[in-house]
C-alpha cells in the first residue's frame, strides 16, 4: 500500500516518510536558511515537548513540516550526545505514533504497518462481538511480557486457533516499545555532520533542559522486618524443616545476595531442609552469585515469574503495583494505602450507610459491559 | 541402593537395552541437541552430543544407564558450557504428573519417611514425625491405576487447549507415559518453538489460569461458541446440573444475567477459583519454562520405576501399568526383601501391600519395587553371584 503524506505526517518513523523528505533534498547546511525555519522550531518543540511533557503534540495539520522535522529532531538529540535523553525522546516520539495509530479509521494502514514493519501478519474482522484484530499468540507474548498489568496476561486474553484478540487501542500499544526501539536505534546509526551555528545554540539549550539521568543501586539495604512475603515464607518453611520449592530457594538466594548477604550466610540457612547437603547447596548458591558455572549472576524473579511458579504471597497493601520483590517498601505510602482499595471502610471511621452503598455498588458492577 | 540390587537392576536395564535400543529413534536435528545421563551409582553426565543414533546407540550398550536425557532444544553446540552453547529453540514440552493432582488415593498409597528416627508409614506426610516430633520427613509417593487415569484426564484437558486454543495440528503433538507417575506431551515444529523463557511462561499461565481475573474473563456478552477461556467457561457455566450454587437460574441466559448483574465481585471471584480449578491442566510450570533442561527420551527406562518412556499413539486406550513394562515375563523371578509398599498393579496383576517380608516376585516387578525405594534383592541372578561385580559390563563390551 502507498502511503499518503496524511499518513506520513502522522508516522513519520516510517521509512517511507525518510524518502519523502530525501526526494525534498535537505540538506544539513540548508536548515541555517530562512526557509526551514518553521522545520527547525518544530524539531526542537518536539524535543522540548519530550523532555518536559513526555509527549509529542499532533501537528499534523502542517504536513511537510511534520514530516521534515522528525529527521532534524533526531539529528538535534544524537548532538546533545546525552544517551539518556535518546531515550526519553524516542519514547515520547513512540507515544505519539501509539495516539495516531489508535485513532487509526483505515484498518488497513494498520495491518500494512504490522506487515511491513513488525512482519505480523495480523488478522481483522469486524462484525464479532470479540475484538477485531486477531496476532499470532507468539508475536503477542513477546511483546506483552513488558507489561506489568495482569490484563495483559495471556489468560486475561481471547485466544484462539493459535491468534489473541486484541482491540485497536490494545494492538497498538503492544508496539510501543518496538517503535521506541526502531528511534534509538535509528539515533543510534546517525551520522553526524557539523550542525549550524543556529543549531548548536538549540543543541546546548536542550542539554540544559534535559534532567540528569537517574542512577540505579546494585545493593539494597533491607532490614529484615522489611523482606518481602515471599521470602519471609520461604525463610518460615526453611526454620520449619519443610521443603521449599525450587523457586522460592532461588528467590531467597537472589534476595538475599541482593541485599548484601553472602554465601556462607546463605547456605547456613539451610541445613534444617529435608534435602540438605552442604556442598550442593553451596555450589547452587555460588552459581546464582555469578562465582561458578557461567559467571552470570541471576537477579531476583520478579513478582510474575514468582506467580507462575505459585510463589506469590502478596501483601494486598504494600506489594500494590510492584513488579519485583526487592520494590517491596520499607513503608505504607499514603497513596498506596488509597489506591490498594483495602480497607477502605476502615479508614473512614463511622463511614455513612450512603458510602457503603456506594462501595457495595461498586463491587457488583465489576463486569465491562462493552466487552 | 545395595549393590546387589544396583547390579540387579542394572542387569534388567543391559536386557532391555540389549533388545530394545533399535526402537529408539533419533531425535531431529540430533547434532543440535545435548544429551546427559545418569551412570547406575553415579552423577549426571551432561552437555554431551552424538552425530548419528548409532553412536548413541553403542553408549547405551556400553553404560546401560539408570537415566537417559536429551535436550528439546537445539544449540549451536550442545557440548559446551550453558552459557556458552547458543540456543537456537526448543520445542514446548509439558510434564503432568499425578503428585499435583492431590487425588484422595494419595493417603492410600503415599509412604513418608521420618529422617531423624527412621519412621516409615502409609499416609500422607505429617507436619511432624508422631514417634519423635522431629520434621525432616521425607514423602515417597506411588502412581495406583486412578492417579494415572487422572493424569490421563489431564492430558486429554491439555491436548484440548492446544489445538483449540493455539491452534496446534494434532500432527505436531506426541503424548508419551513418564514411565513413572504421569505424561509427557511435546509440540514440535510450531511458532511456538522460538518462545523464551517469559513466552513459556505466559503458556503455562494460560493453562493452569495462573494470574487469571474476574473482571477480564466473565462478560455479559460471552457466549458457549466464544474462543479461549472465556468459551470454556461459558460452557462450563451453561453445562452445570440445575440449581447448582451459586447459580438460581436454570438456563444460560439466566445464569449470565446473574453473574453480570447479581453477583458481587467476592462472589464472582469465589466461582472463578471453583471453577478453574476444574477447567485448568495441571502442568508442571518448571518444565515447561526452563528451556536448558534435557528430558528423559521416549523409549528408555525409568530409573524410578524400571518403566519404559512410551509414546501412546491412542491415549485412550493406552494402560500405562501394562504397556510400558520393560522386559515382561512372569517366569524368571527373585527373591526381595520388601520393606514397606502400597498394592500395586503392574502387567495386568496386583502385588501387595507389603509391609518387611520377603516375596519372590517376578523381575520386573521387583525392579519397580527395588526402584522405588521399597526394598532390595536378597538373591542376586546365578550369573551374578558366580562372577565378579563388573560383569555386566564385561559382557557389554563383547
């Protein structure tokens, strides 16, 4: 299918929407001169935008601006030479094709994206009462697996005949991430030539806008009294002599080195299993601290792995919305207290016989009534 | 194990191999594939890979090995370290073993064993051992005819959910008898085959509904002729006998007016649990998403039971106790010394309960028990007892 500059304004990622502004030819030197002024501006909105909004506006109305621009923004991020702000704005680049492709009336500008893009070949029909499109189960778990919602799961989803049935707002955001990496790698392959004086004055602007990354800790430090569930359970059946399942050794191995505990430590929680034996358990442990076999060492399972392995005992309050045990807080936040739902009533003392309706028609009405 | 036992045992595995090893086939792409085994008294010798099935043929008569393994992935070179092999994909395989299936028979014939004073009993395990309250106690289970008729059950549920669900050419799918308490099912030659360890996951999800909510399966607008879960459950709901809680309606219709109108979201959620527990297959998760594992081969022995790894190619039909026998034959029997072990049926006949006595039993049979952990050979074959212990490889060799 040919795509349409409407189109190319709107998915300027697209390699099409390159050809269009080389069949222009624009060149580096050109973007000094008067005439692309409005191309330059709108490249350095669209950075600006991403840096403080997250977000990349519709201006789609100005077509040939649209798409000119997305070049330019990309040549004015690869020269803050800040890997951070790559990042930061391909994800907002991404986010604004996601709102154009959900909106997307042409079902088939959708399926030739999949196609050509992503190689899916999707399904579509829409006279069911199930969603439209339907995707390969395999082309839809490696994508899903990013999301932390259960909804995303595939047992939360239709499957069947090998496909999911996704909705368009659902189909899109499963590529999110793709097209976010397709822009960083695109930045990535940029071959820099010397910017404009006029340029550089926006490149350094831009550095100064972008907040500094943010820097992550290899060691957690976690009093006991603040483990997570998971381990505490898995701590409890180990003082008991009860055999703990395979993942629960592991998670309580990956924690605890995680938290500054060390092999010795480890293994000499141990010796009450019914298996136990010493030199096993300390070559496991040692592997899972990278010291034996591959060298690699093993992070933490997250909560859904954990899940799948039926080693979750969740906290309904303080596990709210973390994905790995070592997010477990140290505290009840405010906020998680709110949205956790729990216990609602009890905080709200004397709660009036009006609320409680209210919360009761809350639970019964917990069905989607247009799915 | 004692070593005449060992020796025993492993004379019966050197017969089976002697007649059988033709029959085993060689796995696609066999160059691809890491093969490991487990020598009788020994460990398990891993990262292994053949050319041809000749050469793994000569291994099994060489070792005649307690346990035989080989990946279903394939690596660019299986021989070297895990991390260093470079997997290329593995077919989806699915482990359903009767353990998991907490049948109520378990109490009959499950044995646990106190590790601190030796106690040995029927029953399932105690928190603590009654005789001397310590609680490293050990759980030595059985598979009786019901839990493998369960396991079956749960195989046929599976083979549903692939081809209906995942769209799996029944040509793709092969089922084989564990050779000890259950089924192995693996799906080759799928789209399936390129999922990592997180892919595999999500299928093993989907299977045993783990992660599944209430509020994205049961919809006003689901219908028995709908895809997937939601279907399943449709069926489920509009198939239940009259007036069965927490149902009042008699019909579909009704019942789904219920469930989206009526029922609190406690409610719906306690009919989800009850329900899924029914429609849900019973797979082991580990095997299904450790995709570096090597899985015992079709058509070798069971170093648990002496029992063969069989294909079924009419599950159906298929006696697990009586097809997977290794070396059949009631004539050729020995002594043991049988400590304590449920009834069991094997070839069409029942043995036991046993509780310390000596039985002469037939060799098979023996084997099952000896492997079992149950009790031990008192007389060893008179080839055996005239020769030296390394005999059977010596014999081996010519």
């Amino acid at each position: 299918m040919q795509f349409g500059t409407d189109d190319l304004a709107k998915y300027t990622f697209l390699p099409e929407a390159g050809d269009y502004v080389r069949t222009q030819g624009l060149s580096v030197s050109d973007l000094a001169s008067k005439d692309y002024r409005k191309v330059v501006e709108r490249a350095r909105e669209r950075v600006v935008e991403a840096i403080q909004g997250a977000k990349v506006s519709d201006k789609t109305r100005e077509k040939e601006i649209e798409i000119m621009s997305f070049p330019v923004s990309l040549m004015l991020v690869k020269s803050t030479k800040l890997d951070h702000l790559a990042n930061r704005y391909a994800l907002a680049e991404a986010v604004r094709v996601e709102i154009f492709l959900t909106r997307e009336r042409n079902s088939k500008i959708v399926e030739d994206i999949f196609r050509d893009f992503l190689c899916i070949r999707l399904e579509h029909q829409d006279t069911s009462s199930l969603p439209e499109f339907r995707v390969p189960i395999a082309d839809y778990t490696r994508r899903a697996e990013g999301f932390h919602k259960a909804e995303w799961k595939l047992v939360n989803r239709i499957v069947g005949g090998g496909r999911v049935y996704v909705a368009q707002h659902d189909l899109v955001r499963l590529i999110r991430e793709e097209i976010r990496a397709t822009i960083v790698t695109r930045l990535k392959d940029l071959k820099l030539a010397k910017v404009p004086e006029s340029l550089e004055k926006i490149v350094q602007e831009l550095i100064a806008l972008t907040p500094p990354p943010r820097t992550s800790f290899s060691t957690l430090k976690v009093s006991p009294e603040n483990y997570p569930p998971c381990v505490v359970e898995a701590l409890k059946l180990l003082e008991k002599g009860e055999n703990v399942p395979h993942y629960g050794r592991f998670l309580m191995a990956t924690y605890l080195l995680k938290v500054g505990k060390t092999v010795d430590d480890i293994v000499a929680l141990f010796p009450k299993a019914p298996d136990f034996k010493q030199n096993i358990t300390k070559y496991q442990v040692e592997h899972i601290a990278g010291l034996k076999g591959g060298h690699t060492k093993y992070s933490v399972p997250s909560c859904r792995t954990l899940q799948t392995h039926s080693f979750c005992f969740k906290d309904p309050i303080k596990c709210y919305e973390i994905t790995s045990p070592v997010q477990y807080p140290s505290r009840i936040t405010p906020l998680r207290e709110k949205f956790s739902g729990k216990d609602r009533k009890a905080r709200t003392p004397g709660s009036s016989k009006e609320q409680e309706n209210k919360s009761d028609r809350r639970n019964k009405q917990w069905t989607k009534p247009l799915r | 194990m004692d070593e005449t036992s060992s020796l025993m045992v492993k004379r019966y595995f050197k017969e089976y191999y002697f007649r059988n090893s033709g029959k085993i086939e060689a796995p696609s792409e066999i160059e691809k594939r890491e093969f490991g085994y487990f020598p009788f008294g020994g460990q398990m010798i891993r990262h292994l890979s053949f050319k041809d099935i000749g050469s793994f043929r000569a291994l099994l008569f060489r070792e005649s090995p307690a346990g035989v393994y080989c990946s279903n992935s394939l690596y660019l070179d299986p021989t070297l370290e895990m991390h260093k092999k470079q997997w290329i994909r593995a077919e989806m395989i699915f482990d359903i073993d009767a353990d998991a299936l907490h049948l109520p028979c378990k109490k009959e014939h499950d044995i646990w064993l106190c590790k601190q004073c030796g106690k040995k009993e029927f029953g399932l395990r105690p928190e603590t051992c009654p005789n001397c309250k310590g609680n490293r106690i050990l759980e030595m289970t059985w598979a009786c005819p019901n839990c493998l008729e369960g396991t079956k059950k749960e195989t046929f549920k599976l083979l549903d959910f692939l081809e209906s669900d995942f769209g799996v050419s029944g040509s793709n799918i092969r089922i084989f008898f564990s050779g000890n308490a259950g089924y192995h099912v693996s799906v080759a030659g799928s789209s399936f085959e390129s999922l990592d360890q997180r892919g595999r996951s999500e299928i093993s999800d989907y299977l045993t509904a783990q992660g599944i909510l209430t509020e994205m399966l049961f919809s006003p607008r689901m219908t028995p002729s709908d895809p997937g879960w939601r279907g399943r459950m449709a069926r489920y709901i509009r198939d239940l006998p009259e007036r069965t809680p927490p149902f009042e309606g008699g019909t579909y219709d009704l019942r789904i007016h219920e469930l989206a109108n009526e029922f609190t979201k406690s409610k719906a959620d306690k009919f989800l649990t009850q329900s899924v527990s029914q429609l849900s297959v019973k797979i082991d998760p580990m095997v299904t998403t450790d995709i570096h594992r090597i899985f015992r081969m079709p058509e070798t022995l069971n170093n648990k039971t002496g029992l063969v790894k069989r294909e079924c190619k009419d599950l159906g039909s298929f006696v697990p106790l009586a097809e997977s026998i290794a070396v059949p034959g009631e004539n050729e029997k020995y002594q043991v010394m049988v400590d304590l072990c449920p009834k069991i049926h094997l070839g069409g006949n029942y043995y036991g309960p046993y509780k310390s006595e000596m039985k002469e039993l037939p060799y098979y049979v023996a084997v099952y028990i000896v492997s079992k952990g149950a009790g031990k050979f008192l007389t060893p074959a008179p080839e055996l007892s005239k020769m030296s212990k390394n005999l059977p490889q010596q014999a081996a060799a010519k």
